[in-house]
C-alpha cells in the first residue's frame, strides 16, 4: 500500500508539472506573438513635423514685426501701407514705444494664430496614425479632407536671447498607432536672429529722441549707426513725417529689418540746426567713414527734403535692401551717383521697377534730373556686355564694348504712369537710333503704339498690348522681336515668341512658337517658313513649358492645314486640321499620331506614341493618364496627369505644365511665386549639373531637385536611408543610381497619386536580373529571407532589357520593398568588384569612395558574369584595366568614354569592350546625379544624415510589407 501510494503521489505530480508546462508554452508563444504584432510607435517624425512649423511661422513672424515696429496688431497711431501697417514711435510730441515684454506678446500672438496655417496632420492619418486632443480642443477641431488641425487652444511662449529667438509651443495631443499611444504636448525651436541686442539698439534711439521729441536728432543717429554697425534709412513720407529703416547684419550676409514711423511737428528743417558743425562734428567724422550722406533733391510739394544716408557700396549688392529702398530714395541715389549703374545688382533692381506705376510717376517728376545725366557727358559703364539684359532695353550697348550712354536720348518719348511709352507721332524708329537707345523701350504690362514703325528692333515686350494701326498683337512671352517691312513694303513680324493679330473678326495667325525643355525653341510661321532658335539663358517662361497658339482664318480650320511642317528627314512637325480637330503627325520615328476632340481633350493615344518631352522620347500608351516624362509631372486643372488641350481666346492652347498649371486668366501671385522659386532652382541645378558634368564627364540632365525636399517624401527618404544602412553603400550613390534607372519617373508618375503605389524592378530601379538573382541575394545574406513575401514573382512572364536578355517580371508591393532589393543587388555587385579586383592584384582599399561608387555601378549596369557573357561587360572592363595598374581605374571623362565607342582608343585599352550599349557613360550619370543630390538636396546628403537618424520617421511602417522591416 505505501508504495501504491507514492506512485499515485508521483502520478499527480507529473500531471501538474504537465500542466504547467503547457500554460507556460501557451503563454510564452503569446508573448511572442504579440510581440510580433506589436510595434514600437516612434513619433519622431510628428515631432520633426510640428517643430518645423513652429520654426518658419516664429521665423514668419520676427520678419512681420521688424517691418511693424515690434507689433503684430499695431495700435494707434499708425499709418496704413499696401503690405505693412506702420507704427508711429513718436507723434506730436509724444512717444509711443513698445516695451520688449510687449513685442514678445506680439510675436507670441502671431504664432499662436498662424502656425495653424501649417499644422496639417492629414498625411499621418493617411499612414494609419490617429490622433485625439484635449476635451477643449475637440469642439473645435477642424477636419475634413485636407487638413487635419486644432484651432484652439494653442499656447505659446518667447524668449529673446542674446543671438537668438526662442519658442516653445504647448500643443497637447495623443498619437495612436493601433493599440499603442503617446502623449506629445511640448515643442522647441530657435532662430538665429540677435534680436534681443536689436531692440536695445531700438531703445537707446529712442532714449536720444526723448530728449527732443519735436525734431530729428540726425547728429546722434548716425553715431549710433556707426558704433552698433547698422545701416539706416530715413526718408520724409509726408508733412513732418519720417519712415526710419534699420538693416541689422545676420548671418549668412543677411539683414534683419526694423521700420517705424515718427512726425515731427517742427520738421519744417531748422538745417543750421540739425547739422551744426559744432554740435554734430564728431559724430559725422565718424560716420563718413562708412557712409556719406546726400540730398539731392529739392524740397517737393508733398513735404521737406529727403534725407537719404547711402551706405557702402558693398551694401548695394545685397537684393534685400534695393528691394526695401521706395522709388524716391532709389531715383534720388541713382541720380545724385550715376556709378552705381556700374553694379549689376542696381541694374537688375531698376529693371525691375520699370512699369511699375508709382516708380514711372517718380521718374516723370525727376525729369529735371535727367539733365544731370546729360550735363556728365555720357556715363561710362565699362565693358558690361549687353546691358539690354539688365534694363529691359531702357540702357543698351552695341556688342561688348565700352558704351556711353547719354540719357538725353530718352525724351524723345513720353513714360505713362501704367508702363505705357507712347512714340512721338512723327517719329521714324530705325536701327540707327538703337546705338542711342532712343528706339530701345520696355513695356512691361502696358501698350506701344508702332503705328509709325518700320524697322523697330530690340524692342523687349513683357506681357503687353501692341497696337499696329488697327490690329492688336498679343505677346505671351519676353524675346525680343524684329519689325521688318516686306515685299510690298508692309511690317511684317519675325522672332516673336507668340503673336496673333487681329482685324476686325478676322484672325490670322502671325507666327507662335512650342519651346520644348532641352532649351530649343520652335518658332511657327505660315506658309511652310519654320525656324529654329536657342535660348540661352533660362527664363520663367522657360522653366514652366510654354505654349502654342493657332488661330484660325475666318473662324475656320481650313485656313491652317498643312501650313506648318518640316522634313521628314529631320522629324519635323506637322499640322493640320480637320472637321473641327486637330492632328499632330508624321513627327519622323516618334510621334506617330495624337488625335484630341473639338473641345481640346484628349481622344486617344494610338499604340507605341512618342512624345518629344524635355528633348527625348517618351513612350505613350493607351489611357493618357500613364504618360511618362523624363523630367517632372504634367498637371491638368483636374489634377490627372496628362497632356490636356484647353481651349483658348485666340484657338487652340497646348500648354506643357511642370507642378503646376496655369490657365488663361488664373494666373494667382502664389503661382507667380512658385514658378520664380522654380526657375531659380532649375537655373542652380543648371549650374550644379556643369559643375559636375565637367569633373565627371558628362553633364546629367535629370531633375532631381524637387524630389528629395517635401515632407511628402520623407517616405522616399526614409526608404533609401534604411537600404544605403543596411547594405552599407552610400544613400546619396543610392539615391543617384535609382533615380538614374528611373525611380524619378515613378515618383512623377505614380508616387504622386498613390504613395502605397507597386513598383517595377526593371522599370523602376535597373534591376533587371533581380528575377534571376533573388534566390541567390537571399542565399548569401544579401536579403532577409522573407523578402518574397513583399513583392510578385511572375516566373510565367518574361521581360526583355535592353541588352536583350529575358529575365522573370518582378514587382515590387512599395517603395521600401523595392529599395532595399534594388540596393542589395547593388552592394552584392559591390562584392564581386571587390573580389575581382583581388582575383587581379589590386586592392579595393586603394579606390576613392567616387571610385568605388562608380565601378560599382558599372558592375550593376554592365554584369559581372563572364567576360563572354553579354552580361559580363563589367567584369571584362575590370579585367583589362586591372593589366595596367589601379591607376586605370580612374573615373574617365566623357571625352574618353566616346573614343571607346567610336573604337578610337587602343585595343589594349579598350578589347572592344562595348558592343551592345555604354556602361562607362551610365556610369558618369550616377556620379553626376549622386554629387548633384549631395549638393544640391536638403536630404539625404551626408549633412542631413544625423538628423534624419536622430528624426527617424516611421512613416512607413504603416505600409504593406513593412512588417518584416528590421528596428
């Protein structure tokens, strides 16, 4: 019986440790399972978000209450300007200075109600975040398809210190990311802006002026500028009132503006006063220096003289402060120091003001000044090449020789205060007064009469009406244009860039032209005449695509057919209309046909289109909407991308659009802006791409500014920096390589519409054997070994590359997905380099990181099978070099790189190395675009790089696929 007893003691044991075992099994496979569910919410890219709203809206603001005397809802008194409220510091002899606690609320207010203008937490929604605010904040938060942000309560507070301006935000809410939360409610920024010292320099001014508050303490000013190195401006702006502006240096060559406004009640100018030499001698011996006061004008009828303290030269260079001086005070230094037309910067100011309204009103009333221009016997500018450039033609010169230039010339006609220059009625302009520039005039907005012109040239016509007898002749463009007379001695219109005339109801179309982006414009003339012209500096027109017009004879379309073509030898174009249509055809081996509708949509595209975009083909298939550009994204008004043909006043308008689109008549001052921010950048990348189109032979033609510098693409980012950590390779090569192979195009064309968008390994991202290889990627650790799961292996169906080798179709689910398998075959060929150039005695440690990064590609885009393999090009490159030392392995020019297709390098060198397509010229594209990148892109140059770490946004985690991304 005892020992019956211990077995059933033993039996009931191992039932309980069994128990045990199995709960402890369940609950750590729980665990496990949920740890695999779970993942860490990270709101660092909210974070990143929020602050950089509360940098530009803080940064926003000090600009706005430097301009307003320290007021963001200025008080009485104040004078009200077009842009500015101005506040007066001292009025009738009082002062109404603000205290630095009262700026500081100011600002303060100014963030609290415009930061919301950029809070928009839409796109974080859109990747699986939700948010959720205070029980005050609910009621009212604002939420619909655009924006997601709360417009109350927001708190925040101040500080100036001494170099810089900081803010900090109370913003509280939850983020939420499936069952995980966190609480965010604190934000910091800073901006370099010293504006605490600022202000003490504000205040001791005032402190001078309360000494006397009836009259202008000038003597002490001045001083005071000199010793705390300020510029200042004080311009009379009416009966006894003063405007002071005060340009404090900042970093980067910058200036911080501080404006206020003072009226003096004895202001009628007691000069014997102000300037008494006995009172004011040291402080001017000081004061000249850096600076030398002029005033130059007489007393006018609107008020007492004008003060005007010009400071440096230096100072006129800087755009900032030309575009702050008002049209007197620039008229009154330009007449008073005919030099300064010497310096290019106050040329480009001057061009810029003419037509406008008030600075012609100016120029009207300084007539007598143009005298004194006259009286100097001619101004000298030197060898300033074509001064039309600068001045819109008001100042030219012949060639690139030294000119004078006698102003004298210019009253031969009448400037109308809307832009308008009206001829004199008997005057003949001809080609001989153009030395003198008498026949040179701008008109920027306003209307010339030609009615008398015969041979008009140089004429520079921005966005004007010009009447010829009855006709009226539009221009959308600024080229210039020649007048000619013709056979039958009648003017006749070259070289403009679009003209329609009008008589009557009758229209005939003049000339037009379609400037294609690789800088070649078309110029359309009737009868069969077609002529081809470049331009060489790029201009906004440029920058946004332009525009053809065709105008139909008599209402009909009869009138154009066939009138616009070229050979066909030479791809020209063709034009013809029927039944209310228009057809583009016979564009040599490209464009085959494009039918559009009577109302300008699009119809259809017939198989295999080609559309000369940006200089090279672009292949058109189907549904308009998958149109694919080698440049940027074409947008419609309803915002597909495609190419759309609107009707416009004058026929049928093609208009190209690059990010944004306008319409006839809807052109909006933040389009404006856009197009300048555009063309400025398009013109650095410009700069940027010879730059390192000389160092690495060829010169790439890609836009890649504009892609990598939205917080929409922090995605794309985010994407390329993982892959370049993970693989070890450099995120600028990486991001240089693929936008090479034709991840822009994807960007354009589907990212836009559909960030979750699929991706092809061929199409997208070069990887066209990535069917083939993706075992062996897995195989060698190149891959993790789920990768499969994130993309669609069709093994059934074969794509051909452009060596005409068939590998499997491979798409990708999403960029993250397609990156990081992209790039490992990228740091897999950066291996077999390696090895290769052991196997052939060369160190890879020897190689730059250029040099690397560019052999490597070479092995990505040539192969690194056998030599004999068409796909063994790189390897056979390496090979053969690796016979003359590590120093053939120098990136070679494009120079090079032509002689070795055209066969014309050794054959010791070269072994016919390229037969089917040019490796070492695809190379010179990825290091120019990588270099372009890491110049020219906010992010991810190696600059960016801590931040981006520090700020890693998990934007993507949301997205299909992600779940197996490594922390």
């Amino acid at each position: 019986m005892p020992k019956r007893g211990q077995i059933t003691v033993f039996i009931i044991i191992g039932v309980i440790i069994l128990i045990v075992a199995v709960s402890l099994f369940f609950l750590v496979s729980t665990v496990s399972s949920s740890k695999e569910i779970l993942r860490p919410l990270s709101t660092d890219a909210i974070s990143l978000f929020v602050e950089r709203c509360l940098f530009q809206t803080t940064a926003d603001g000090l600009e706005i209450i430097g301009k307003q005397g320290g007021y963001y809802q200025v008080p009485a008194p104040f004078k009200h300007y077009p842009i500015f409220t101005m506040p007066y510091y001292f009025h009738e002899g009082n002062s109404f200075i603000p205290t630095e606690e009262r700026v500081k609320a100011e600002l303060e207010a100014y963030i609290e109600n415009e930061i919301k203008s950029c809070l928009d937490l839409k796109y974080f929604e859109q990747q699986g975040y939700q948010f959720s605010f205070s029980n005050s904040l609910k009621s009212d938060l604002i939420q619909d398809q655009f924006l997601t942000i709360p417009s109350q309560p927001i708190e925040v507070k101040v500080i100036f210190s001494p170099a810089k301006v900081q803010a900090e935000l109370h913003y509280p809410f939850t983020v939420g990311l499936g069952l995980q939360q966190k609480e965010l409610s604190s934000f910091k920024t800073a901006v370099d802006i010293p504006f605490k010292e600022i202000f003490k320099t504000i205040e001791g001014i005032a402190q001078m002026q309360q000494k006397q508050l009836d009259v202008l303490v000038l003597g002490d000013l001045l001083e005071a500028a000199s010793q705390k190195n300020f510029y200042l401006s004080i311009t009379t702006v009416g009966e006894g009132e003063v405007l002071f502006n005060l340009f404090f240096p900042i970093k980067h060559n910058e200036l911080y503006n501080y404006a206020f406004l003072a009226r003096y009640p004895k202001l009628d100018l007691d000069k014997a006063k102000i300037f008494s030499p006995q009172a004011e001698l040291q402080s001017e011996a000081l004061i000249y220096e850096h600076h030398s006061l002029e005033i130059p004008l007489p007393v006018l009828a609107s008020g007492p003289d004008n003060f005007e303290f010009i400071p440096p030269a230096d100072l006129w260079q800087d755009p900032n402060y030309l575009s702050n001086l008002n049209s007197q005070d620039f008229l009154a230094s330009l007449f008073s120091n005919p030099s300064l037309f010497s310096n290019s910067a106050v040329l480009y100011e001057f061009e810029n003001r003419l037509g406008e309204a008030n600075f012609i009103e100016q120029l009207n009333q300084q007539r007598n000044l143009l005298n004194r221009w006259a009286d100097l016997k001619g101004i000298s500018f030197g060898n300033q090449g074509e001064l039309l450039s600068y001045t819109n033609g008001l100042i030219t010169t012949k060639g690139k020789q030294s000119t004078t230039f006698n102003p004298a010339d210019l009253l031969g006609a009448t400037v109308l205060k809307s832009g308008e220059v009206q001829l004199p009625s008997k005057a003949v302009i001809s080609s001989a007064n153009i030395e003198k520039s008498s026949g040179a005039l701008v008109i920027n907005g306003g209307s010339i009469d030609l009615s008398n012109a015969i041979n008009l040239e140089n004429t520079r016509v921005v966005n004007a009406v010009v009447f010829r007898n009855s006709q009226e002749i539009y221009s959308q463009g600024g080229e210039p244009f020649f007048i000619e007379a013709n056979a039958a001695g009648q003017p006749t219109i070259k070289g403009a860039e679009v003209f329609i005339a009008k008589d009557g109801q009758t229209e005939l179309l003049l000339t037009g032209s379609l400037t294609l982006l690789d800088e070649t414009s078309y110029t359309l003339y009737p009868d069969t005449l077609l002529r081809e012209y470049r331009n060489e500096q790029p201009s906004l027109d440029y920058a946004i695509g332009r525009t053809i017009h065709f105008s139909m004879e008599g209402g009909g379309c009869a009138a154009i057919k066939n009138c616009i073509e070229r050979d066909p030898d030479k791809s020209e174009l063709k034009v013809s209309t029927d039944d209310g249509q228009v057809k583009i055809a016979n564009l040599g081996n490209s464009l085959q046909k494009l039918i559009v509708d009577g109302k300008g949509q699009v119809e259809y595209f017939e198989n295999n289109v080609q559309l000369l975009f940006s200089g090279k083909p672009v292949t058109v298939a189907g549904d308009p909407s998958t149109l694919r550009t080698e440049v940027e994204h074409i947008y419609t008004r309803d915002g597909k991308k495609s190419i759309k043909l609107l009707p416009a006043a004058h026929g049928i308008e093609i208009q190209f659009c690059l990010k944004l689109c306008t319409y006839q008549g809807m052109l909006t001052n933040e389009a404006l802006l856009a197009m300048k921010n555009f063309a400025d950048t398009k013109l650095r990348q410009d700069q940027l791409a010879q730059q390192f189109g000389a160092q690495y032979g060829e010169r790439n033609s890609l836009r890649v500014l504009g892609y990598l510098d939205e917080p929409t693409e922090l995605r794309i980012i985010n994407a390329i920096q993982q892959a370049a950590e993970k693989t070890g390779l450099d995120p600028n090569f990486v991001a240089g390589a693929f936008f090479v192979e034709g991840l822009h195009g994807w960007i354009s064309n589907e990212y836009y519409n559909n960030p979750d968008a699929e991706l092809s390994a061929m199409g997208s991202l070069g990887a066209d054997r990535f069917g083939k290889e993706e075992a062996i990627l897995r195989d060698k650790g190149y891959l993790r070994p789920d990768f499969q799961e994130g993309a669609d292996f069709s093994k059934e169906e074969l794509l051909t590359s452009e060596r005409g080798e068939a590998s499997p179709r491979v798409i990708f689910k999403d960029v993250e997905r397609g990156v990081e398998g992209a790039a490992a075959m990228l740091a897999y060929r950066r291996d077999l380099l390696k090895r290769d150039l052991r196997d052939n005695g060369l160190n890879p440690d020897d190689l730059t990181r250029d040099q690397l990064n560019y052999w490597t590609y070479v092995y990505y885009n040539a192969g690194s099978g056998p030599p004999e393999d068409p796909y063994g090009k790189g390897r056979a490159i390496i090979k053969e070099r690796a016979k003359h030392g590590a120093g053939s392995l120098v990136i070679p020019s494009q120079k090079i790189v032509n002689k070795i297709v055209e066969r014309k390098v050794s054959t010791e060198i070269s072994s016919e190395l390229i037969e089917i397509f040019n490796p070492l010229g695809n190379a010179q594209r990825v290091m120019a675009t990588t270099k372009l990148i890491e110049e020219a892109n906010p992010v991810p140059p190696e600059q960016a790089k801590k931040e981006i770490q520090a700020k890693r946004t998990q934007l993507a985690d949301t997205g299909p696929g992600n779940e197996f991304k490594s922390n």
